[in-house]
C-alpha cells in the first residue's frame, strides 16, 4: 500500500520523512514551497523523468519488438523474457527514485513463483507474470508524460525565476536604439521595452506569481507519477489481498491454538485437580463409613461443596468457550449477563432488528465481555456503557466507561491482541482513551446474517 510522509515541509529539506518534527512557521506554505526541499526533491525527479524516460522506452520497445520478432524461432522466448525482466527491474529502480525523491512508499510486488528449478520455468513465469507487464507497460507511457511533464515544469520553473529575477540582469541585455531591458515587441517605427522603473517592478511581481504558482504545478506534476508508480510499479489489489489474508489466516490459527492451550491449562489446574482431589476424599470416606460414619458423612459433605464448586468452573469455562445464552437468546441476553458480572453497574443498548451470523456474533460477545474485564480490572470506573448497532453492512459496538484512561493498543496489552481478532475477520478496533478518561472503545465488524436459526 502506498503512503505519503509527512504533510509539513521545511527549508532544509527535511521535513515530510519520517523522524522528521513539526515545525511552526511565520511564513505561509504559499511562500515557502519556492525554496523547500521537497519542492527542489519534487523538480528533481520531474527533470530525471526525461533521460530515465527516454532509456526505460527505447529498452522496452527494442527488446519487445525484437523478442516479437523471433517469435517464429525459439529465441524469440527468451529475448522476450529478458525484455520483461529489465522492465522488472526498470520498476525496481523507479520505486526507488520515487521514494528517495517524492517520499512515497510503494510496497515490493509479488515475487516470481516457479513450479520448479529452470531456466525454462523462470522465463515462463517470467511471462505469466502481471508485474512484469504492468512494468512494461510502465516503461512505454513514462516517456511521454515525462515529456510533458518536463517541458511545463522546466518552462514555468525558468519563467517564473527569470521574471523575479528581472531587475537583477536586464542591464545586461544588447541595447537597442539605445535603451536597456527585454524587448516585447518592435516594429519599424516603434517597439516597446521592459527598461523603466515601473516596467521593471511589475516583471518581478508578475515572476513572483510564477515563481509561487510553480511548486504546485510541479507537484499536481508528480501527482500523476506517484499514481503511475503505486498502480503500475506496486502489488496488486489481488496480491495485497492474497498477504492480508494469509496474515489474518495466521492470526486465526495463533487465536484458536492460545485458546485451546487456555482451556487445556483451565480444566487442568481446575476442574481436574479438584475432580482427582474429590475422588480421593470419596476413596477416604468409604474406608471410614464402616470405622466412623459421622467423619465419612463430614467428608461426603466436604466432598459435596467440591462438586458445586467444580461444576461452576466448569460453568464458567463452558461460558468463555461459548455462552448457552448467546445461542438460545442473543446479544442482547448475553451482553446483560455479562453486565452484571462487571464490577461496575453497565447500561446495555442493543438495537438489532435481526441477528448477525453465529461467529460474528461470537467475536461481538466476547470483544464487549474482554473491554467489560478490563473495566473491572483496571479503569477505576463508576459506571460504563455497552451499545450495539447495525449501520449498512456493519456491526457497530461501543463501551464507554468515566474511568481514568490511558488505554493504548499500542503497548501490547490484550487491546493489542483483540484488534488482531478482529482484523482477521475484517473488523477494526477504535480506542480513544486520553489521560484521565473517560474512555471510548469502538468496534467495527462485518455484518453477515444469520442463514441458520
């Protein structure tokens, strides 16, 4: 994905990359484009446009052509892939001329995939490959717009300069029936020449204009260049697709192997260890009912608060895994039990004229009951707000508590890890969280009905 640094710029050139710090200045953008290092960077890679044009195009049409015209033979193959490969690295190159002059970030294409080891398998996925024709067809239409480009920005860059600069070298123009300046126009019987004061103070104004007018005109410019480099020179939409699934994919399988190793560790130091301890206290408890049956009906009756106990872990591990509510009532039942479990007293709004699919109402229930906990455990807060809407073809949710603040997804805590959730499902997690609240987490998911009730 392609992305532009910093929006401030300053005169040494420095500012708009990234580390660079915002800075205040007296004098509007207006006035500083003209002599701001982005500006000169942005003319630079306007003026290597031509030369890096004029090569790009003569290597792409000679080698094509000739690779096209040994199609008849079997050379024509390779003379062909070569061709696309230096196109390949033409792009290569201009990705980074465009990040090292007009600050753009431009992501590596997807790399060549051959089914096996060869020269015959490399030139066909050569040939295959979309980068390598989009790096083509890049090196064929960079000629003539880097023509036009370089003719408008030289022209308004040398007009406006040459204007401003007017007072400064019109004395040294040939004199002509003997008065100095530039010569608008001349006749047999007359001409008229930019010589008096007034004359002279109205060029440098009018250079001004240009010279102001001409970093805008060289950046609408390189517009056009940053968007023929991002969609000719970057990944596809399909390739950045085919990575943030596969990422999310990672995330899902991570997510699902955590949870099964929590569950395995939750029934393991719970519900088991009790269980094992209450089969001995039973064990026990027969081998006394015969000796003293008031120890054994004591210890039955221990044993018994360990059932009860037991039974609520496993109650509450079978909640976290999936809530028997959430199934037979919805959001609505299970986001009000788990309310009332919060430290805090909670007003729940659901307004949801349908139920969304089961596993995306499962990612809403347990994303609203872990920002619930993290409200209990660490927001100091006296009340919090749950509400949950539907807008268009997304599930909105959004808790709200008068806590103390300083949440940050950043830092790695489990906000960090409930984002990556949601992203996995193409959801996003929103946290406003200022120093000493209140805090506002919101959360967007994919709406997919439910097709089965």
């Amino acid at each position: 994905m392609a992305t532009e640094y910093g929006q401030g710029y300053g005169l040494d050139g420095g500012s708009g990359f990234p580390g660079s710090t915002e800075r205040r200045y007296r004098l509007p953008a207006a006035l500083r484009a003209p002599v701001e290092g982005r500006t000169w960077r942005e003319f630079a890679h306007v003026l290597l446009s031509l030369p890096v044009g004029i090569l790009a195009f003569t290597y792409a049409v000679t080698m094509v052509s000739l690779g096209a015209g040994l199609l008849v033979t079997f050379l024509g193959v390779p003379v062909l892939a070569a061709a696309l490969a230096g196109c390949r690295g033409i792009g290569a190159l201009e990705r980074t001329r465009a990040r090292a002059l007009l600050g753009l970030e431009v992501g590596e294409p997807e790399p060549l995939r051959t089914a096996k080891p060869g020269a015959m398998a490399w030139m066909g996925a050569v040939l295959k490959s979309g980068v390598s024709w989009r790096a083509l067809l890049y090196a064929v239409v960079q000629l003539p717009w880097g023509v036009f480009s370089f003719a408008v920005a030289v022209n308004v860059w040398l007009l406006g300069w040459g204007l401003l600069t007017y007072p400064l070298w019109f004395w040294a123009l040939p004199m002509g029936a003997g008065a100095d300046g530039f010569q608008l126009y001349s006749s047999e019987t007359h001409g008229i020449r930019l010589d008096n004061p007034f004359e002279i103070t109205v060029t440098a104004l009018v250079g001004l204009l240009f010279t102001i007018a001409a970093p805008w005109i060289v950046r609408a410019l390189t517009m056009v260049d940053r968007l023929l480099v991002h969609g000719l020179l970057g990944p596809s939409r399909l390739a950045s697709r085919v990575v943030e699934l596969e990422s999310d994919r990672g995330v899902v399988v991570d997510t699902a192997a955590a949870d099964l190793r929590r569950i395995e560790r939750d029934l393991h130091d719970g519900a088991q260890a009790r269980l094992v301890a209450l089969a001995m206290d039973l064990g026990l408890a027969k081998d006394k009912l015969q000796e003293d049956p008031r120890a054994a009906a004591r210890m039955v009756d221990e044993a018994h608060g360990e059932v009860k106990t037991a039974l609520q872990e496993l109650r509450d591990l079978a909640r976290g895994i999936h809530p028997a509510v959430l199934t037979d009532r919805g959001l609505d039942a299970a986001l009000s039990s788990v309310a009332s479990r919060c430290t805090v007293p909670v007003r729940i709004e659901v307004d949801l004229a349908e139920r969304p699919a089961p596993a995306i109402e499962g990612i809403a229930y347990f994303t609203v009951s872990e920002l619930l906990q993290n409200i209990s455990k660490h927001a100091r807060a006296t009340w919090a707000g749950v509400e949950v809407w539907r807008t268009e073809n997304r599930l909105m949710l959004q808790v709200v508590d008068n806590g103390v603040g300083g949440a940050d997804v950043s830092r790695g805590s489990g906000l960090a890890g409930l984002a990556d959730r949601l992203d996995a499902v193409d959801g996003v997690l929103v946290v406003d969280s200022p120093a000493g609240g209140p805090t506002r987490v919101t959360a967007e998911l994919p709406w997919r009905g439910a097709h089965v009730r």
